[in-house]
C-alpha cells in the first residue's frame, strides 16, 4: 500500500500544469501559436527599424544637398576636412590643416 501512495503529492496540482493529454495538447498549440504571434511581431519591428533608418539616411542626404555640401548617394553627405585654427607668433589666428601642422612640427 506505500508504494501506491509514495509516487504522490499532497495538496492542488499546479494551476498551469494540465490533468489530460488533451488538455497538454490544447496547451501547446496555444503556445505555439502566442510563439509564432512573437516572432511576427519581433520580425514587424526589425523591418521598421531598418526602414528608419533609411529614411534618417536619405534625410540627412537632402539636409545636405539643401545646405549645398557635397553628398555620396552610397555613403550619405561626405564630411569636410578638419581645419585646426592656430596662432601664429604674432598673435593673429591662421587656419592651417592637418598637413601644414605637421609640417610646422617638423621645422
């Protein structure tokens, strides 16, 4: 007679936890479905955010060409060159790029 019982639990069978085949049957193909619902939604939310992105690239493309810079369709609006503002010895400022610093380095 213990060995009947010993396989037991006293007390309520989970909430969740399904008593029939059926219903774990039932119960899987709702999860299946709540599954397949996620991964749309998960797929929905990738394409828009690759869309944004595109179209943030092609803003930027115009703002560009509006305010007259140079623009690459591939890459978007291509970026000036760095000009570094110095002074020179007697006291008045001189822009000078990356090249002609490294040359008044060398001196």
């Amino acid at each position: 007679m213990t060995s009947d019982t010993s396989g037991h639990r006293a007390g309520r069978k989970p909430q969740g936890k399904p008593s029939t085949l059926e219903e774990a049957q039932k119960r899987i193909e709702e999860l299946e479905a709540a599954y397949e619902k996620e991964a749309k939604e998960k797929e929905i939310l990738y394409c828009r955010s690759e869309f944004l992105k595109l179209d943030l690239k092609w803003a930027n493309i115009e703002a560009a060409e509006v305010r007259g810079e140079a623009v690459d369709e591939s890459k978007g609006p291509l970026k000036k060159k760095h000009t570094k503002i110095t002074k020179r010895g007697d006291g008045r400022a001189a822009q000078s790029s990356p090249a002609e610093l490294c040359e008044a380095q060398q001196r």
